[in-house]
C-alpha cells in the first residue's frame, strides 16, 4: 500500500457539524490572513466546505427521491427535514464567509 492510497473517509451524518464548523474556523480565520500560505489553507478549506454540502445535498435528494417512492412514514420525513434544515444552515454559513 502506498501513501497515496491512503483516504480519509468523514461520516457527514455523525461528524458534519464538527466537520463545518472545522473549516467554518478556518476560513474565517486564514482568508483574509497577510499570510500566503494561510489564505491558501483558506482556499482549501473553503474547497472542502463545498465537496462536503454537494455530496450532502447529493445524498439527501436522492434519499428524498427514494423515500417518497416508496414506505415514507411521518418520522422519516421530520429525520430529512431535519437533515435538509442543517444543510441549509452550513449553505448559510458558507455563504456568509464568502460574501456571496
């Protein structure tokens, strides 16, 4: 196995807010940093801030898309709501590090 094998795997359901919130410090603190090198981490993280809200975004359309074809019961519709309202919130937050 060589090192660039090697792959991180984040749960976006158990770690996502830890996750967000991570590169949510990091953006705020490095983008406007004097420093190259920070505003390029700020880069990065702002990269992975948005990787991770368009596999979440990806993941609970389909998962509406397959729960409304079939058994869709009132608690499975509160769960993706819900997930779908934490989804918008770190949309927000992106956008508001962003100013877009």
């Amino acid at each position: 196995m060589a090192l660039s094998d090697s792959e991180l795997i984040i749960n976006l359901y158990t770690e996502g807010e830890q996750f967000f919130d991570l590169l949510k410090a990091a953006i705020r603190d490095w983008q406007n940093s004097p420093w190259d090198h920070e505003r390029r981490r700020a880069g990065y993280a702002t990269e992975l801030y948005q990787r991770g809200l368009n596999i979440l975004r990806a993941h609970l359309e389909e998962t509406r898309a397959r729960a409304e074809g079939g058994y869709f019961t009132e608690v499975d519709s509160k769960m993706l709501s819900k997930a779908e309202d934490r989804l918008a919130y770190w949309e927000k937050k992106l956008a508001e590090l962003i100013g877009s």
